[in-house]
C-alpha cells in the first residue's frame, strides 16, 4: 500500500517534540543542575548509573507491553500521546525545581531524573516502532527514517541553537550568555523555555497520531513476562550486536553535546561561540540526510553505514588537529562539527533503518514479531550512552576539583580534562564502534533478503487465513 508525503510528513513531525525534550535534557540539563541549582556533580556521578539500572527493567517492560497492546487507534499511536502528555509534565516539574538548599533538592532531582527517562519511554518506544509497519521494503523504510529523523535533527537544532539566546530572554536577562547569568536567571528562563517546549511536545505528537495509519501490525494475545523479555534480548544476537555498536558511538557523539558548553564556557572563554559551533553542526546534520538516498544508488546499509562512521571519525580528528594546534578557532572547529553532524546525522537513520531490519532477523531466527521490545532498546542504548558520557565527564569533573557552580574557576588541570573530553574520547568511541559492527554485523546483502522474503510470506499467509 502507497504511503502518502502527507503521511510520512505527519509521522516525522512528531519526532519534534520528541527532540526538544530529549535535547533540553541530554545537553542543558548538566548545565542547569549545575549553574542554576547548585548540584554537585558527583551526585550526578551516582545519579546516571542507577537511573540505567532501571531503564533496563523499565525499557523492554515497556516495549513488550506496546507489543501485546490491543486498541482501537492501534497499539503504538495511543501509547505516544500517553507518553507525550505525561513526558511533557514532568520535563516542567525537572526545569522548575524548587529553590532550596536542603537535602530535599537532591530527593527532588532524583525522582524527575528517573521519570522523564520512564515518561520519555512512554513516548519514545512506540514512536520510532512504527516504521517497520509502514512497509518492509527498504527505500520506503529508508525515505521514512530519513524524514523522521529530519524532524528530529529539527527539534535537537532548535534546542542547542535557540537556548542560549532563549534563556536570557525568557529569565529576563536579554543579551547576556549562560556563562554570565545569575542562578536565579538560569532558574528563571530554563524553567519557562521547559513549559514552551512541553505545550509543543504534545502538540507535535498530537499531529503524529492523527496524521498516521498503522499497518502490518500483528498484535499478540500474550500477557507479559519479563522472563520472556529477556529470553528475546539474549536470543536476538543481532540485537546484541546493535545495541553494543549503537551505544559506543552514540556516547561519542553525546560526550560532544555535553561537554561543548563547559568547553566554550571554560577553555574557549566565550560561550557564545557555542552557537556558531552547533549553528554549522546542525547544518551537518541536515546534509547527512542525504548521504542515504545518494549511496543507496550503489551501496547496501552497511557500506553506507561505514561511510558514515568514517566521515564522523574523520572530522573528529580534524577538529582535535583545530582544538590542540591552532588555538581552537571556533569557525575552523565548526566546518569539522560540520563533517562530523554530516556522518552522525546519516548514522542516526542508518541505525533506525537497522534496527528495523533487527526485528525481521528476531521473528525469522524466534518465529515471533517482537516490534516494540526491540525498538525499545533503541531509547535504552542511547540512555546507556548518555550515561557513559555522564560517568566519564563527572568523574572527570570530581578528579579535577572542577564543580561548575556559579562564580567557580576552573583549574589548570580541569581545562585539560574538559579539552581531552571535547577532542579525544568522541573519536575514539566511533573508531571502536567502527570495529564492532564491521565485524559482528550481518543483516545485509543476500542474507537480508532471505530473511525479509521469510518474514512477508508469513504475513502474506496470516492475512489469508
């Protein structure tokens, strides 16, 4: 069945809001606890793990109850209102924290740190599974991936571009750059940009569900079992293999994100030049959209996805050659953040693609479609990197004696700890990354066909039954 451009449009604009949450989180929200609360960061060191801990029961929990859901709009649309709604609560109540220097603050941060991570699942799992019930063939998969994550790139550009200007607007202090505000203005324009981005949260996710049709879903009578869960995860090596090459470059690329501020604010003296660096890195991720429809003319996805891992090596590389020996020139950095976004962006929808083709291989080698448990694994592996990226950059941090805090100066050695985390430790995760999957990998070429071909002449046979 043909998709309509209304549709796919329809689908993608929900990954917006999805993102603006996502980004507020994952590159402000380090600043914020920080700066405008006065969190220690050791703290946060603590705070990462255990949150994962979770998220590894919480996620594939989630995923397997999408997958055995039964409604009348379907089973993944009302699950990301659901999600929508309730993450867009709780990132208000996480950006307006109370002002208090008791104990109760940190109670406080804890409890909403671990729900937007539940809520955000709520949302995020029953979104991205509904690509491979669109169609099982790969351009249509790849056309929708690349348009979703085209929205998304939207909606991470809007938040790491817009915030430093908007929360000095928003705090009332029209201007001034992050690094100068007081607590009270970081408080003050964070806690206000949250609501702006919670009320478009639900509203771009409301479009998504009204927009969009689900086919080729295969609902299951079963009740869930978390030892069945499990069974699925340890018995889809694939999958395995997916979540280890994801995760190890994802937190190279999250260790940029949230380490640039504390870089521009700290080393480079003037965060303002963040927002020439991440302008350029948005652009990057906006061509790496087309590096997909230009390399599968004659290239399979894993050869794309290599390309793609090596141009963002690549530019890290070159931008560590910028960072150390000519002085960190912030245009010169950004045209290498540029190349850098241009592979990311095309490894994100590289990733999204796979993951797809990872729930055909599960119900070709299991016999069952478990489409939501494993898609739930993509929002699981990317909270697992961010909190790589945490634990190294806080332990960093705390070795340092560096706290972040308003009016604190960083030391010698801090400067050094924050330049290595800017400029050596991303290149070196997506070379590792690089390596995994070129030698574990094997959804492609004939291989891939035998099991697609499997998968539609047992749901050809179940529709004429």
């Amino acid at each position: 069945m043909k998709i309509s451009l209304r549709e796919k449009l329809g689908y993608g604009v929900g990954a917006v809001g999805l993102d603006l949450s996502y980004g507020l989180f994952y590159s402000y929200l380090s600043l914020y606890l920080q700066k405008a609360l006065g969190i220690n960061p050791l703290f946060m060191l603590i705070l990462a793990p255990l949150a994962r801990l979770w998220d590894g029961i919480n996620d594939p929990m989630m995923g397997s109850i999408v997958d055995f859901s039964h409604h009348k709009m379907g089973k993944f649309r009302p699950w990301i209102l659901r999600g929508a709604v309730l993450n867009a609560v709780v990132l208000c109540l996480l950006f307006n924290a109370p002002v208090t220097n008791s104990v109760w603050i940190y109670v406080y941060v804890a409890v909403f740190y671990v729900l937007w991570g539940m809520t955000n699942t709520l949302a995020d799992i029953p979104y991205w599974s509904m690509i491979p019930s669109f169609s099982s063939e790969e351009k249509d998969r790849n056309l929708i991936s690349t348009i979703a994550r085209t929205f998304s790139g939207l909606g991470q550009g809007i938040i790491t571009i817009l915030t430093p200007v908007v929360v000095g607007v928003l705090g009332g202090s029209m201007g001034s750059e992050l690094d100068a505000m007081t607590s009270g203005t970081l408080r003050l324009g964070f806690g206000r940009w949250a609501m702006i981005a919670s009320v478009l949260l639900v509203v771009f996710a409301s479009v998504s569900v009204v927009s969009t049709k689900e086919r080729r879903v295969i609902p299951s009578g079963e009740k869930f079992s978390f030892k069945a869960a499990l069974s699925v995860i340890k018995n889809n090596d694939q999958l395995r293999v997916f979540m280890l090459f994801a995760m190890i470059s994802n937190a190279g690329y999250y260790m940029t994100s949230g380490i640039s501020a504390f870089y521009f604010t700290e080393v480079a003296g003037d965060l303002k030049e963040q927002s020439t660096f991440n302008l350029l890195g948005a652009v990057g991720s906006v061509l790496g959209l087309l590096v997909i429809p230009v390399c599968s003319k004659f290239m399979n996805n894993r050869s794309t996805y290599k390309v793609s891992l090596g141009l963002a090596a690549v530019g890290y590389i070159l931008m560590a050659v910028v960072g150390y020996g000519f002085g960190g020139n912030v245009v010169a950095m950004g045209v290498c953040y540029l190349l850098v976004s241009i592979g990311i962006g095309s490894m994100f929808v590289n990733q999204t693609v796979m993951l797809a083709d990872v729930v055909d291989y599960g119900e070709f080698k299991l016999g069952t479609r478990n489409q939501s448990l494993t898609f739930s694994m993509k929002g699981f592996l990317q909270k697992m990197a961010y909190t790589i990226q945490s634990i190294i950059m806080y332990a960093s941090f705390s070795a340092t004696g560096y706290s972040g805090m308003e009016g604190a100066v960083a030391s010698a050695s801090a400067k050094t700890a924050i330049s290595a985390l800017m400029f050596l430790v991303p290149p070196a995760l997506i070379i590792v990354s690089f390596i995994v999957f070129s030698g574990k990998y094997k959804i492609y070429g004939d291989f891939k066909q035998q099991v697609l071909d499997t998968v539609n002449r047992k749901y050809e046979a179940e529709n004429e039954e």
